[in-house]
C-alpha cells in the first residue's frame, strides 16, 4: 500500500466541501496517522478557499439574526453557530497542518490531532442538531473567524498569535456563558447541549495549549519577544481587542503563563468585543 504524506493528506480534506466527506477524511487520516509520512519541506499550492458547503448562507457578523436561546428556534440557532465554528475550527486546524513548511514533525501532528478533535466536535453538534429537526446550513453564519486564517496565511507566527492564542482562547471564556445559559433553560435538549460543552471545552484547552506551545518555540526560534510581537500581529493584522470576563482556570492550564493572565484587562479597561469565538 502507497504511504500517504500528512500534509497532501490534511489539504486534501481541506479541500472537500461535503461537511461528511470532510470529517470522514479527517477521521480516516487520524486512524491511519502510524503509518504516514511528512514532508516538513514541501511546499503545497495553496487553494483559493477552504471547501464548504453552499449553505449556511454566509452574512456579515451585524447581519447574522439574533435569537432568544430561551426558545427552540433559538437553541436550535445557538447550537447551529456553534457548530459552524467548530466547521471552520476543522479547516483551520488543516490549514495548519498544511500550509507552513520548515516545522518540527510533532508540529503536524499536533495539528492533525486538532483537526480529528474538532471533527467529533463538529459531529457532536451536527447531531444534536438532527435531534432538535435542524441540520447544519439552515441558519445564517459569517465568516469572521476565516478572515483572521486569511490575513496570517503568510506568517506561521502570526498564524499561532492570533487563532488559537486570541480567538480560539475566547472560546475558554465563552463557553461557561453559554453553558449558564442553557442550564437556565433546564430543558433536556439544553442539558445535552452543556454536556456537549463540557466535552469541548476540556478538548479545547489542548488546543489553545497546542497554540501557546508553537507560539512560544517558533518566537525562541525567530529571536522575538513573545509579548510585543503578539501585540504588533493584532494591530497589523486586525486581531481583536479582548474583553473579560476571563475564564482564567481554564486559560492557565491551556499554557498561558501568569504574567499574560496578569496583562488581560479589567472589567473597567475600554475593549472591542472579539468578532468570533472558537468554542
């Protein structure tokens, strides 16, 4: 049998549009991750998209209608968006592993890890979904969380900065939020939903942690000092301002050392609102 390289292979499910296809090559390169090989140094064309489906019907982030999560349209719609992170969350991780040539072979696979993760993720809510009779596309969504994969597609440090370090970590504070909500709801649907949290909240925190540990190595490679590079990333390319609350257990144990959490700002501190979480 032809050995596959992990990379062709991340690109290639970074390609499909099929929602299914898409998990299903994920979870077929994960199984067979033994018997891969890497080519740290090729450097693959990239695509001019990642693939998706037509639908959701993608809108600006003011245009996406806002729902009550105390009605079933609107669970139905939280869940949805949530779902649609975790889509993107897919493409981003593959986009990792295969846009950046020149890294430690434990880098790909790390990212392919996050790619299988946020493929069950992904499956979870999709299922959850089916069971409320909605399916993924049904609502609008936005592209927010892609525009940050576009602006870093030429810079690896950058690209670790800003996704998993910036918009993925809000994902860490978000989810809580989301939870107290649902748990107020105190429905059986919201119920498996918190569940469903819970199971991605704790993957979640390897991710960022996966974030912070290539973050760190590439700055220690390149000579940059961690804190003012981050800062010079999210002015030249758009990162946003962050605004508590924070979820500071789960930020600490995702890496983030105590003199960041130290630096986050405080209820008082004037901040914009992250345009896109990644839970």
């Amino acid at each position: 049998m032809e050995l596959q390289d992990l990379r062709i292979g991340a690109r290639n499910a970074f390609i499909l549009a099929d929602p299914v296809e898409k998990v299903t090559a994920v979870q077929d390169l994960w199984a067979g991750r033994a018997n891969l090989t890497i080519d740290t140094e090729c450097c693959l064309q990239p695509p001019s998209q990642p693939g998706r489906p037509p639908l959701p019907l993608l809108v600006l982030p003011r245009d996406v209608p806002r729902r009550s999560p105390y009605t079933p349209e609107g669970h139905a719609a939280l869940v949805h968006s949530i779902a649609h992170i975790e889509f993107n969350a897919i493409n981003l991780a593959l986009d990792a592993a295969w846009r950046f040539s020149g890294m430690p072979v434990d880098y790909y696979r790390d990212w392919l890890r996050v790619a299988f993760e946020e493929s069950q993720h992904f499956t979870l809510l999709t299922d959850h979904l089916a069971a409320l009779g909605c399916h993924y596309g049904d609502f609008q969504a936005h592209d927010g969380l892609w525009t940050m994969a576009e602006n870093t597609r030429h810079d690896v440090v950058a690209r670790m900065a800003l996704v998993p370090r910036t918009l993925e970590a809000r994902g860490l504070d978000a989810t809580p939020i989301i939870q107290a909500k649902l748990r107020k709801v105190a429905s059986q649907a919201a119920l498996q939903a918190v569940a469903i949290l819970d199971t991605i909240l704790r993957e979640e925190v390897g991710h960022v942690a996966i974030g912070n540990h290539w973050y760190h190595w590439l700055c220690a490679r390149d000579g940059l000092d961690s804190s003012s590079f981050h800062s010079h990333a999210a002015k030249q390319h758009g990162g946003p301002s962050l605004k508590p609350p924070f979820n500071l257990v789960a930020r600490k144990l995702a890496g983030f050392t105590q003199a960041e959490l130290d630096a986050l700002p405080t209820i008082d501190a004037p901040s914009k609102s992250s345009p896109e979480i990644t839970v």
